[in-house]
C-alpha cells in the first residue's frame, strides 16, 4: 500500500509483529479516512492500551518527558497516549515497544501475556483486527454512494431549475455552472474513497493492491470492478473490489 508503512524481514518471511502491525495499520489508516467525515471514530480499546503503557513506562522508570524524548515527540502526546485519547503513530510503534520492554502483540492486547498464550492471542489480535478493517472500509464504501448520489441529486436539481426557474441567460448559466460543480466535487470524492477503502484483487493472479491514482481514474469500470493492469502479473483484467487482502 503506497500510504502504509511496511515491516518487512529482509532475509525471512515477515514476523508475527510486523503481520500484527502492518494490519494495525491499515485499520488505522480507514479509522481516520472515517473520522475525518465526522462519523463517530471505532474502538480500538485505547484506554488499556494507555494505562499499559503508563504502567510499562513507570515499571522502567521513565517519566512522561523521558520518553517523549527518547520518541522525539512532546510529553504532551505521552499522555493522550496513556490517556486513551490517542494511540501512537505508526511510524514509532516499534520504538515504543522497544523503550517498554514489550512486543507489538502485547501492546496492541494492553496487557503482558505469557508465552504458552501468545499464539492464541496472536491469532485473537490478527482477527480482530482483521475484522475492524473490514468495518471501517464497509462504511467508506458506504459513504462513496452517499457522496455519489448527492452530487447526481444536485446535478438534477439544478439542471431542472435551469431549464425550468431561469429567466435570463444569466441565471441559467450559474444554475449549469453550479450542476457541473457539485456533480464533479461529488464524483471526485466518491472516487478517491473507493480506491483509499480496501483493495482490489486481479481476477488473473489473485494478488492483492491498490492502484495508484491515474490508474484508478482512468480505468474502465463495471460498478466498484475495475479494468486495470495488476502490478504483480502484469496483465491487465478486471479486478474485483475487497474490503480486506484475505
């Protein structure tokens, strides 16, 4: 995903942290995409994810601007974190883990867990976190229609009261001005959702992606299906669109 930071293992097939982390990501990613259109953000537990941290970083010693500093962020951003009012950036996750002494899995679970439950709370974490993806890109999805079918509604309204309301050449042009306006704002935002909330998978080889910008744009389309040429075969068939890569 061009937007998402990717932990990869050079030599070895990727960890469970970095499977953890990079699916942490990605449903971070869509939470905001939601939350910027003022919908109600998802729960992702971060009152015990920040009182484990607080208790982690006072188990080391460490004071808020202790850390802070360590991270290169403000002590101010420690305590929403420990206040569950914000989580930390993707891009110093692991650091984080690091100066606590803990893993991605434990600090995404807000607790320690012994080792004999690690794989069960591994593969507890991956679905949830696999099913919070899914949520948050349905209603992406979801929103596309609604942005869609409200700059189609304007366009309408405002071609009819052109054609209909107008008296002079003036108003006419300003109603058709205003139509094209809403129908393109209204497009352009339908647009750019769909192709940000999950994936599309090629209907040839069945890799997963999201293609970049000019791509998506210009690509022929059956509904949400779009006719593109996937990076990973090479060729270019439909692909279907998926809310998740599995």
């Amino acid at each position: 995903m061009d937007c998402l930071f990717q932990l990869k293992d050079r030599r070895t097939q990727p960890s469970v942290e970095s499977v953890i982390l990079n699916r942490w990501f990605v449903f971070i990613r869509a939470n905001k995409a939601h939350a910027q259109t003022g919908k109600e953000a998802l729960d992702v537990n971060q009152t015990k994810i920040g009182k484990f941290i607080a208790s982690c970083r006072k188990e080391r010693g460490m004071t808020q601007a202790g850390l802070a500093e360590m991270l290169g962020v403000s002590d101010r951003a420690v305590s929403k974190w420990e206040t569950g009012r914000s989580m930390p950036d993707s891009s110093i996750m692991l650091e984080l883990c690091g100066h606590l002494g803990i893993d991605a899995n434990e600090l995404l679970s807000g607790e320690r867990i012994r080792m004999e439950k690690r794989d069960e709370r591994v593969q507890e974490n991956l679905l949830q976190l696999k099913k919070r993806e899914e949520e948050a890109n349905g209603r992406l999805l979801r929103l596309e229609v609604v942005f869609g079918t409200i700059g189609a509604v304007a366009y309408v309204v405002f071609v009819l009261a052109a054609i209909f309301c107008a008296q002079d050449w003036l108003w006419r042009t300003v109603f058709i001005a205003s139509a094209l306006a809403f129908f393109a704002v209204g497009m352009c935002f339908a647009i750019k959702i769909e192709r940000e909330a999950g994936y599309y998978r090629c209907s040839n080889c069945g890799h997963v992606y999201v293609p970049v910008r000019r791509q998506h744009w210009t690509a022929r389309h059956r509904r949400r299906n779009r006719l593109m040429v996937c990076p990973s075969c090479g060729e270019k068939c439909w692909a279907e669109k998926v809310v998740s890569k599995d």
